[in-house]
C-alpha cells in the first residue's frame, strides 16, 4: 500500500478537489475548477509525469474501444468513468458509432453529478449511476432497468484507471470475472493498471495526482493483472506496458522515455 505524502493537505480547498476534474485539466480539458488546477500544478514536474502515463492511458481506451466496436459491441460499462470529457468511451463512440450506448459508473457524487449536466446535452444513449463498479448488481440491474443494456447481447467494459484504486486485492482481482461470468459471448473487458515501479519511484509522491487528496494507489504485478481477466480470453499481443505502441508517440520530452516497460500495464481480454 502507498499512502500518498499528505502533500494534499497543503492545498487550500483540498477537500473540494476532484481527481477526474484534475485528469480532465491534465489533458487540457475545460471541466475542471481553479482549485483542481492549482493542486495538479503544485508540482510541475509531478504533473508533467502523471500527464504522460494519462496521455498513454487515454491512447490505449482509443485502442479498446476500436477493437470492442469492430468486434461487433455497441453497448459499453465505463467502470470509473470520471467525466465524459474529450477522448473518453462516449466521445470516440459519437464519433464512430452514435448509436452505440454508454453507461457510466462512478462512486464520487461531485463526479456523477457534473457528468450528468454534460450529459444532458448527449442523446438518450447514455447513462450515468452512481455507483461502486466492484458491486455487479448495482451496475447491471439499474442499466437494463433504464433500458440502456441489453444482457443476451455483448457488453464491453472498461475499467481504466480504476483497479489500482481498489484497496482490497480480493475486490480489484476478481470483479471483472463477475461482469464476465455475466455477460454475453463476445464480450470484452479493457484494463489499465499501475505496476510497483511506479509506486517505488514515484507512487509516494504521485499518488495524490493519480488517487485523489489523501488517497492511495495499489499499484500490483503483471501476475496479479492477470487474474483481472479470469473468464476471458487475452487479445493478442496479451498484457503489455503503455508504451508508445498505443501511442501516436509526444511531440514534448517524455518523463517516462526508457521507463515505458514498468509505468503501467494494459490488457484486452474478449469472452468466447
Ligand atoms: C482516474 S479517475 C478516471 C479514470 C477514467 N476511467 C479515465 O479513463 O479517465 C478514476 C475514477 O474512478 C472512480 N472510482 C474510484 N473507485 C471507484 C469504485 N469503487 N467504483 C466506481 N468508481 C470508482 C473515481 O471517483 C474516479 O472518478
């Protein structure tokens, strides 16, 4: 476990903090308020780190969310969603396939509540409960309830960003086999996850950046991702380090150059 430095109680106003609003501005996005800036600003050169590996996490949902489409899913479970800003699961399904369907999920209310106001300009094809991702039933029964899923059709669920901020291993580790042993053939699950070199070099430090103020990231090795995707097959080329094989490659200099190997890992699995 990596408790973060206790450097968000320096911050004026940090109990009003939101992470997906600090990502959103880390990302150059406009839904975010002047006091998640000045905290994702604190440490320039934290944030230009954490920047990176958000840039090669957002690369990789374009990827899964491609591959999910072509394989025939138009219906998607964005598991710690944060907000539907620019990139995200809704914003390339609009763009490639409006008639796709999106629910979001997420436990913060400052996070669902803002994400509804964006979705009121969205069409009925989407969706956002408050709710903890790891509670399957809280997830799926209110979905099909809203008419939003369809169970004997596949589903594809993403889970980015989210199970390195489960504190429990048991949880983090089996939720997403409970969605899969659930859904329909075909479907398919997307995982990013942050990797214990992260947490010696820079977790202690960062961790407020990636978790939120006051939280923590549980970062965990490639053997233990892997049991993230009990239940599915793994899409070639398996589980593999964000590196710029998902990325279109930063035009700036990358903190994380020579370190792609260990920053976070990613995966694909499909259910055949
Ligand atoms: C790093 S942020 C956003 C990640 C987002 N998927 C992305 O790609 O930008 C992680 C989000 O997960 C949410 N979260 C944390 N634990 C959760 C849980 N158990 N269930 C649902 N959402 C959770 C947080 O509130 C936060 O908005």
């Amino acid at each position: 476990m990596y408790t973060s430095s206790g450097r968000a109680t320096d911050y004026h106003d940090a109990d009003m903090v939101c992470i997906a609003r600090v990502h959103d501005y880390l990302r150059g996005g406009e839904h975010n308020f002047s006091f998640d800036r000045r905290y994702a600003d604190a440490d320039p050169e934290l944030a230009h780190v954490v920047r990176a590996i958000l840039r090669r996490e957002r690369s990789f949902l374009g990827h899964a969310v491609r591959f999910m489409l072509n394989q025939g899913i138009r219906q998607f479970i964005d598991l710690g969603s944060g907000l539907p800003a620019k990139g995200s699961v809704l914003d390339i399904t609009a763009q490639l396939c409006p008639d796709a369907r999106v629910v979001h999920v997420d436990a913060d209310p400052a996070v669902v509540e803002y994400g509804r106001l964006i979705l009121a300009e969205q069409n009925e094809r989407t969706h956002f409960l408050l709710a903890d991702a790891t509670r399957l039933d809280h997830v799926l029964g209110p979905s099909i309830v809203a008419g939003m899923l369809e169970l004997h059709r596949p589903i594809g669920v993403l889970a980015i960003g989210l199970p390195h901020l489960l504190s429990s291993s048991a949880r983090a580790l089996s939720f997403l086999s409970s969605y899969g042993a659930a859904l329909a053939r075909g479907s398919a699950v997307a995982v990013t996850h942050l990797v214990p070199w992260f947490a010696d070099r820079l977790t202690t430090a960062a961790a407020p950046l990636m978790a939120g103020p006051g939280k923590s990231v549980y970062p965990r090795r490639r053997r233990k991702v892997a049991l993230m995707f009990d239940g599915f097959d793994m899409v070639e080329p398996g589980i593999i380090s964000l590196s710029r094989q998902w990325a279109s490659g930063p035009p700036a200099p990358d903190p994380l150059a020579g370190n792609e190997d260990t920053a976070m890992l990613a995966g694909l699995g499909i259910k055949s």
